[in-house]
C-alpha cells in the first residue's frame, strides 16, 4: 500500500481526542504572544513613520516598523521550541520500536502509542510555527540594520549623539540573528526528528494490501 511516510494521517486518524498538556498550552501561547507583539509594534512603527513628511518615506518605514527587532523576542520561539523539544524525549520514544521486538512501539501500549503520536505531531507543527517565527525575526533585524546604515549619513544630528544609538541599535539586531539563526537550525532538526518518529509509526500502523494467492 503507497503511503507518504511524512504523513501522520492514518495514526491520528484512529487516534482518540487527545487533551492538550499544560507545557503544549504555554507553547503556543508564546508564539501567538509574540504574533500580537510584532502586529503591534510593526502597526505604531508605520504610524509613527507617517505622522510627519519624510524625504525618504521606504526607510524611515521600514526602519520603524523593523525597530521591534532584538534578543528580546527571540525568547517567544526558543521557549516553545523547548517545550517542543521537551515533548518529543518524553513522547517520541513510545513510537520507537524495542530492540529486538518487531512491530511493538517501544513496549507502549495502542492508546498511549496513538496518545505518542498526536503530541509529537503537534511538537512538530510547534516547531514549523517556530520557524516562521524566527525567520520573521530574521528579515526585521536585516531591515533595522540596512535602514540604519542608509539613514545615519542623512542625521542631521552631530555623530557623537548619534553612534551610541546607532551602536545600540546594531549590536541588538546582530545578537537577534546570532540568536534566530541558532534558533532555526534547532527547530529544523526537531522537526526532522519529529517526522522521523511518526514515519516509524504510520509504516506500523498501515498493515499491507491482501494479495490474492497465485494458483
């Protein structure tokens, strides 16, 4: 029987309505936290860009609609990528076949393999959810820093007033993509290791065609 091995579907399918745990709730509560934080600050930034006439209208938006971008919000996605972490030790090796014993998923029992399978999917979709997250982090602290570079020659402002905040504002931008970058290449492999582990148990939970019997 063809079947993708990426796709969870035929064990969730006959999965039971699983009740979401605590650090589940809390991890995407921290991604849809930082999704209202970004709207919010990307909003007043081009509010504030278009409260006043500018001679360049793309970098003055573009810088303050960016500006959000700091170590700060890095801590929303690497906190849910370490709950989503969390969850695939502890569920991911019921889905995991013992040594020795084949067709059994780590000794579990159905319920608790079938239980297994839906938290590590959703520690997976945390996970992409996360890489969205991170990668947006990524392009606005490019943009800060692309914007402040092209602004600060036009600062009518003497340098000994400007550096400290253009110092400022680059060393943050630059520790948000040192962080992001560390970030992303955590969440691709929980989310490879995720699809790892509900591979193995949808090529368990799909039993083969019957073959008639040649005569």
């Amino acid at each position: 029987m063809d079947h993708d091995r990426n796709d969870p579907e035929p064990v969730l399918a006959r999965a039971p309505a699983t009740p979401w745990e605590l650090q589940e709730i809390l991890g995407w509560s921290l991604l849809v936290a930082l999704l209202l934080l970004v709207v919010a600050y990307v909003a007043a930034g081009i509010i504030q860009s278009g409260a006043s006439p500018q001679e360049n209208p793309l970098e003055v938006t573009t810088y303050y609609a960016s500006d959000w971008a700091s170590p700060y919000f890095t801590i929303f996605p690497l906190a849910a990528l370490a709950i989503a972490w969390w969850q695939l030790r502890r569920w991911g090796p019921v889905l995991t076949p013992s040594d020795g014993v084949e067709g059994e998923a780590g000794g579990a029992e159905g319920g608790e393999t079938e239980a297994g399978a839906v938290h590590v999917a959703r520690a997976r979709m945390a996970a992409t959810a996360s890489v969205v997250a991170l990668v947006v982090i990524v392009f606005a602290a490019i943009g800060v820093v692309v914007t402040s570079l092209l602004l600060f020659p036009q600062s009518e402002a003497s340098g000994s007033q400007v550096w400290p905040s253009e110092a400022e504002t680059l060393a943050s931008a630059a520790t948000a993509l040192l962080l992001s970058g560390v970030g992303l290449a955590i969440a691709l492999s929980l989310r490879g290791e995720a699809s790892a582990r509900l591979a193995t148990d949808t090529e368990e939970a799909v039993e083969p065609e019957d073959v008639p019997a040649a005569e």
